[in-house]
C-alpha cells in the first residue's frame, strides 16, 4: 500500500513538471529575450503587440516591466518600455494610464483592442519607431494617407512607349471614318485589315502615330498631301503590366508587377520605401544593364523637383543603396531629425532640408558635434560660413536659442492709464514714458515713485523719485536705461482699505465700503433697511480708538434716527469713521409668534400659538375643545425641543416668506400682473438671489472649516451610540394628564415652550415584549396581569436576559424597572399601551491560560512573602 502511494505521488510530480516545462516553452517562444530590448527601435505597433502577449498570458504591463528587469533589462530601458506604454494608453485612454500604475487591469481584451484601433486611424505613422520617424523623407512612404497609385485617367502621353499587350484605339476621322481596336502582340506588331502588319513596339505614342498615318495613307488618301481632309488619333485603351525588380535597402524589396505608366515612386511605395539603412538621395534605375536614371528624393520634399522620376520600363531595376552620410539637426529649426548629406551639400543646403530656422533660432552660428581620428570634437561654424562647411557622416549640428534679453525695453508699472514695455528710443526719460503711457491715473501716489534698474552685472536697484516735482519741473528728470522699471503707486495700494460694519436687526447685516461723510441712515440703506423688529432709538456705534494706552479699547456713541430714514440734524452731525461699526437692537416690544402642535383625541388638532409667557398644558386642552371620548390621558406625553435642536433662524424664516411671495407673482405662473407686481417680482428674485449666493459662500467656508479640523476628537464623540442620546434634538416627557386636568396649574402642569408637541393617543390594548425573550411579539392588554404572566407569552428568557434589570416603557414616555430586595423581585406595575424591555447581560471575557498563569504566579510569589515575613517576625 505504502509502495503504491509512492507511486502515484510520483506520476503526480512527473505531471506538474510536464506542465510547468509546457507553460515555460510557450512563454518563452512569445516573451523570450526581453533582456536585449531596445525601445527606440520599436515602434507603437510593436509595443502594442509587445502589450497584447503579456495580457494573453496573464501579465498587467507593469508586470511585464518587471518580468523585463529580472530577464537583465537594463533600468534605462526599462524605463523608456514604461514611458513608451504609459505614452501610448494616455494617448488612447487617460484612465487607461492611469491603470498601468497601479498594476490593475480593469478593461477587457475588446476593450483595449478598440483603444489601440483608434490610435492607429489618428497617427498615420503608428507602425513607425521614434528613430524611423526622425529621418527626413522615411514618412513620405509610410503615411497611409498618400497614395502613389499612377493615374489610368490622364490623356495618352504623346512620349510613352508601346509594348507588347498595350491596346491601341485608332480613330480615323474627316472625309472618311474608320475605328480600329488593335492588340500589340508579342512582336510589337499590330494588324490593321486591309492593310497589313505595322511595327509599333519600342516606338513613343507620336512615333507610332506617324507610321500610322503613312500606312493608312494608302487607303485614305485624305490623310496625307499639304491639305489633307482626313485626320488620325491614336489612344492607348488597356495598358499593359510590366515588371520591376526593387532591390537594394528597401522595407520590403521585390520583384512587382506595376502598370505601365508606374514612375520610380510609384515603384518605391510599393515596396515601402528605403529602410532605415537605405538612401533617399541616390536611388539608381537600371535598363537594360545600363544606369539610366539617378533619382534624389530630397530633391521632390525640398523644391518639387520631380524630373528624375522617370517612367520605369519592364524589366527595369530600381536599387536603393546604403545611406552614406547622415547628420543630425537639433534645436530650433522647422523640422528637426536625421537628413542625408552629400559629399557637395553645405550648412545652406541642410538649412533648405530642415524648414529654415524658427524664430527663437540663434542664427550667427552652428555647433558642430563630430568624430574624427577616432575623437569626438566640436567645430564653431559663423553664419558666414554656412555655404562652404560641408557636413560629414554622423555630424550633430545644434543650433542655439537666441538670449531671453532686450536691448532698448523700458517698462511702467502701476497707476498709469497705460502700463506696459516700450522701446527706449531717443532718450527717454521719467516724464517721456508717463507721457507715452498716456499719463497718470487720478489715484497716484505722486509723492514718491521707485525706479528699478538691471545693473551691468544683472543685480537689481532701486532708485526713490520725486514723481510730484519731475512732473511739475522743480526737481531734474532722469534719463532711463535698457530695462529700467518705473513703478508708481496708487493711494489705494498703500494704505488700508476702509470699512463699516452694521449687525442686528437689518435686512443683509454686513460689511460695506466706506465713503466719506456717510451717516448710520445711509449705512442702514445700503443694508436694505431695518427689519420689523429693529428699534430705531438707542442705536450704538462702536468706533477704533487709536491709542489705547488709556486702556480703553472702543468709543461708544448712542443715536436715534427718523423711523422713515429721514435725515435729521442728530444723524448729520454724527458722520461715521472708518471701520465704524453700528449695532441695531431689536425693539423690547416685539416678539414674533410661537407655535405648539397638539396632536391625537382632542377634538380640535392642529397648531396653536402661544398667547402668554405662563400658558400651560392645561390651557391649551381648553381650547382645542378638551379631550374626546376615545382619548387616553395615560398615554399622553409632550415632545419637547433639547438644546441640540437646531431651530429655524430668522433669515431662514425671511427667505420662506419672500420665496412664497415671488411664487405668487411669477410671470411664467401668472401672466396677468400689473406693472406693480412686476417690479415685486424683480426686486424678491434679486434678494433671492443674493441670499442664494450667500448661501453657497457659507457652506464653501464651512467645508474648509472641516477640512482643516484635526481628526483627533475624543472618545465621547466617536462613541456613536453615545453621540445619539447625547445629541438627540427632542425628547418625550411622561406627563399626567389626568392629575393636570384634575388640578390646572399645578407643577404637573407644564409651561408650554416653542415647538412642544402634545399627543394624546388612543387607549392601546396591547402590551409588547422586546428584548431577549423567546419570541418577541405584541400581546392582548389583560387587567391585573402582572410582567411575569406576559413574559410567559413571549416564550420567557432567553439565557443571555439579564431579569433584575426589566424594565417598563409606558405610553406616556415614562419608564420603570424592576427592583429586587433581597432574594424577591418586584416588577413594574403594566398598563396598556405600555413595552416590556428584557436587557442583555454584559459580555465577560474569559481569561485565557497565560493570564490564569500570570494570576497563580502573583499568588505563589505572595505566599512566599506572607511566609518570609512570618519566618522573620
């Protein structure tokens, strides 16, 4: 048995490493040799293939960064692997990015499937490595946009040459009319009838159409003479195919089948143009083993030269050899990359080839980066000599950018009408700019002004102005130099701004601008006007004082204003001060109305305002219309308001009623309303509107409030269950009713308070048991049976109930429990409506035997105390 058990846990682990070795095999044949990666000869086809085997075998990108590293991928080409994908999944999806990241993969195959085919239909170059795309002429055979197919829908060329398998349409036409279709056969002849066999192989379009004309000239006699009357045409139908042999440094060299009227370009976009290794500006045509054509394709890019793009002939041979000389441009040029050079072009030449230079260019000079005598050196090249330096292989030419520096700038800050940069020209001086920067505005600081100048070492200075007497003659004005900076102040930005509180009893209590000579009635305007409530006597207004060495801190002044806001003598002879602050009291009479809900058997429900600072529950059943008959007052309770509640404000109250209003006088609800209800309208929707964007500040500061709150609180606030009784907003106070209608008045009769509410119920006929009873459930109110008996109909205990502490909730909100004197308890009396609550015991935790050892290790190491301390003694 045990020999059998051996066996098949070996065929068990011979399995796995057949496994193991399969996985390994099909891995390593679809991400072998990530070691000898180099990302800038990929292109984003190849790093999207690259993407799509990690993910069919399970690897995130990421990951594949990481299988890269541990196969010996150096960090700086594992770097640019990363950068190259991050790059290409922003370009398709931004979250897709993002993704890459964290190493999470959230779409699906299809998904990114899609984002890459988008990719692909926005870059026509998407199949192109970074490198590929930087030599200058690679994307003219690359852009799938640009179609090289020779056009069929042209008039016959009068040059092309005719072959074996072109078709000739002959029109003969005048005195006499004939159509002929002919076939060139193999021989480069064509049979016309009646008149035999004619040579046209080899010979151009005109060539042949004259040995036309001389043959038919037998039949038509028109044809020919000084003045003929018959006339001939002779078109090409069908063209023939013709085969050419592309070799060389080519995508992908060949032999291609190409119609007749194919060029070297065409032929050159078939096979996908030179490779990265392949010239652009010594492509050769072969015929017949003689060289016929010798074509520069930076000759088209450059100047649209296109004469050596002859026709190709069957046969023909198009080589495009190695590339012999390449340089690099860098910098500030219209089209930076690799160029070909050859052994005659200079630095004008090169200029041509990358665009010119861009504005920012440093045009006096080249920086040439070159290797010779096994060196690297580095040649200076004046602008004087850009038409005679000729590039060599591998030349890396930079070019600068020009200094972020002006010659003749001076520049005016501050109040002025027109601040700015100008041309220092013609000796500007002080006064000059300020004229040309169309004068001073009305709040300048004239007393004094600062020039900044740039000193030849490029510190800063500063240099303090008289501007009043420069500008009126009486101190010497100062001539400016290249990058001076004139600044003039404004009253404004020197000194502080202005202001006037008012707080109380007004419409949009705030802060306002000061201006001089207001008074508290033109304060109290600008706040919308007093409120009902506002006193108009006794209005205090608490001002700066500036020094307080006297140790008092603020100057009181007491003033009473005209109720209609008419000016009066008292007001104008007190004008406000800066920072001035009113307050405006409410008046002592005044008090709005606060409202009680009664609730449940009362014959008249509903709210009810409190008409006296001392009206109790008593008089309000009075007149509700008293109890009805289904009423139970020992059920009745009062809802009351804690200090929690958070009560509506006044302004919350100002904004429902003005809401209310403007619905009444909506145009869009009522289109029949007088000009007077109209301009109601008008003046609600923008105080509105104002309280609305007060609104939103509020709420911005307060979320700024929490943000920058510290997160430690204590432990009472974090205890939620703590949190909702400790911050509850209302609470149910038992009351006897019947005793408050026995005896009005009394301490059982409450005073009423704002928003007490007072609910009379039914009489309930059930008592309901919750807690940890067998079955919680509701059952029928028996009288004079006693906690224990309804207990028992709910299934009794259960074993976590904790008895002694049953207690009772009754209708009216009050709660009693069970009290126990030695081994008796003694239960709550029950009535009806009310709710049995069966506590559960606290949880203990049992000690655990670490903690049993540690309590038996105190204990011995007492009794050897207790007993050293008997031995002593």
């Amino acid at each position: 048995m045990k020999d059998s058990n051996i066996r098949y846990f070996s065929r068990v682990v011979f399995l796995w490493i057949i496994f193991f070795l399969f996985i390994g095999s099909v891995w390593a044949q679809n991400l072998s040799n990530l070691s000898t990666l180099k990302v800038d000869n990929l292109s984003d086809a190849q790093i999207e293939q690259l993407i799509k085997r990690a993910e069919s075998s399970g690897l995130t990108p990421s990951q594949l960064e990481g299988m890269a590293r541990e196969q010996g991928l150096s960090p700086i080409e594992a770097n640019k692997l990363r950068q190259r994908i991050m790059g290409l999944q922003k370009t398709t999806n931004p979250q897709s990015a993002q993704n890459t990241t964290s190493g999470i993969r959230e779409s699906t195959s299809q998904t990114q499937s899609d984002l890459f085919d988008s990719l692909r239909r926005s870059d026509p170059y998407y199949d192109l490595t970074p490198f590929q795309k930087k030599i200058f002429g690679y994307k003219l055979f690359h852009n799938r946009d640009l179609d090289f197919n020779p056009s069929l829908n042209i008039p016959t060329p009068q040059g092309y040459i005719v072959g074996s398998g072109d078709q000739l349409l002959i029109d003969v036409y005048g005195a006499s009319q004939e159509s002929f279709d002919l076939n060139v056969s193999p021989e480069g002849r064509i049979l016309i009838p009646n008149v035999g066999s004619i040579q046209v192989g080899g010979a151009s379009i005109e060539a042949a159409t004259s040995r036309l004309k001389s043959s038919l000239g037998r039949i038509y006699s028109g044809l020919l003479g000084s003045n003929p009357n018959t006339f001939i045409q002779v078109r090409l139908g069908n063209i023939r195919s013709i085969k050419v042999s592309m070799v060389g440094e080519l995508s992908r060299p060949g032999t291609y089948t190409l119609p007749s009227f194919a060029s070297v370009f065409n032929g050159l976009f078939a096979a996908g143009g030179p490779n990265e290794n392949g010239s652009f500006r010594n492509i050769q045509v072969y015929r017949d083993s003689r060289l016929v054509a010798t074509v520069d394709i930076y000759e088209f890019l450059s100047k649209g030269n296109s004469q050596s793009n002859i026709t190709l002939q069957d046969n023909d041979v198009v080589i495009v050899p190695p590339v012999q000389a390449r340089v690099e441009v860098v910098g500030p040029v219209r089209r930076e990359g690799f160029f070909e050079v050859k052994p005659d072009d200079t630095l004008s030449d090169l200029e041509l080839y990358t665009g010119g230079f861009t504005s920012q260019a440093f045009k006096d000079r080249q920086t040439i980066r070159r290797i010779e005598n096994n060196e690297r050196k580095v040649i200076d090249v004046s602008r004087e000599d850009f038409s005679t330096f000729n590039p060599k292989d591998g030349d890396e030419i930079l070019i600068g950018v020009t200094l972020d520096r002006f010659v003749n700038r001076v520049q005016i800050s501050g109040a002025v009408i027109r601040p700015g940069e100008y041309a220092l020209e013609n000796g500007v001086s002080v006064k000059n700019l300020i004229e040309r920067a169309q004068g001073l505005k009305p709040e300048a600081f004239v007393n004094r002004a600062t020039l900044y100048r740039t000193s030849e070492d490029l510190t800063l200075a500063a240099m303090p102005l008289d501007l009043k007497g420069i500008m009126d003659g009486t101190q010497a004005d100062v001539q400016l130099k290249n990058e001076d900076l004139l600044f003039i102040p404004s009253r404004y930005d020197i000194q502080e701004e202005t202001y006037v509180k008012i707080s109380g009893e007004v419409n949009i209590p705030s802060t306002y601008p000061y201006a001089s000579s207001m008074t508290v009635g033109d304060l109290i305007l600008q706040a919308g006007g007093l409120l009902q409530s506002a006193s108009n006597s006794s209005i205090e207004i608490a001002r700066r004082v500036r020094d307080a060495s006297s140790g008092k801190l603020a100057e009181l002044f007491t003033i009473s204003i005209n109720p209609d806001l008419k000016l009066s003598e008292e007001e104008s002879r007190l004008p406000l001060m800066p920072f001035d602050h009113v307050f405006i009291r409410k008046s002592p009479g005044f008090e709005r109305e606060k409202l009680i809900r009664v609730e449940g058997e009362i014959n008249y429900p509903g709210e009810f305002a409190i008409s006296s600072a001392n009206e109790r529950i008593s008089d309000v059943i009075k007149r509700a219309g008293g109890l009805n008959q289904f009423a139970y007052p020992k059920g009745a309770s009062l809802v009351r308001r804690t200090v929690y509640f958070k009560d509506v404000t006044p302004e919350e109250i100002q904004e429902k009623n003005l809401r209310t209003i403007r619905e009444k006088v909506d145009p869009e609800r009522n289109p029949q309303l007088n000009q007077a209800e109209l301009l109601l309208f008008e003046r609600l929707d923008g105080k509105i509107n104002a309280i609305e964007e007060k609104k939103l500040i509020e709420e911005q500061r307060k979320i700024m409030e929490n943000l920058n709150k510290n997160s430690i609180s204590d432990s009472l606030s974090r205890d939620s269950l703590f949190n909702k009784v400790r911050f509850k907003k209302q609470d149910v106070i038992g009351i006897n009713l019947e005793e408050i209608l026995r005896n009005p008045g009394t301490g059982e009769d409450l005073i009423l308070q704002e928003g007490d509410i007072l609910r009379i119920p039914k009489e309930l006929q059930t008592i309901r048991m919750v807690g940890e009873v067998l079955m919680p459930t509701t059952a029928r109110f028996v009288r004079n049976n006693n906690l224990r008996n309804y207990i028992s109909q709910a299934g009794g205990f259960t074993e976590e109930a904790r008895k002694s502490k049953t207690y009772v909730i009754y209708a009216n909100g009050d709660a009693r429990r069970t009290h126990a004197l030695l081994m008796f308890k003694f239960y709550p009396q029950i009535e009806p409506g009310a709710e049995i609550v069966v506590p559960k015991k606290p949880q203990r935790e049992r000690l655990s035997t670490a903690a049993w050892l540690g309590i038996a290790s105190s204990l011995a190491t007492l009794g050897i105390l207790v007993q050293s301390l008997v031995n002593s003694n």
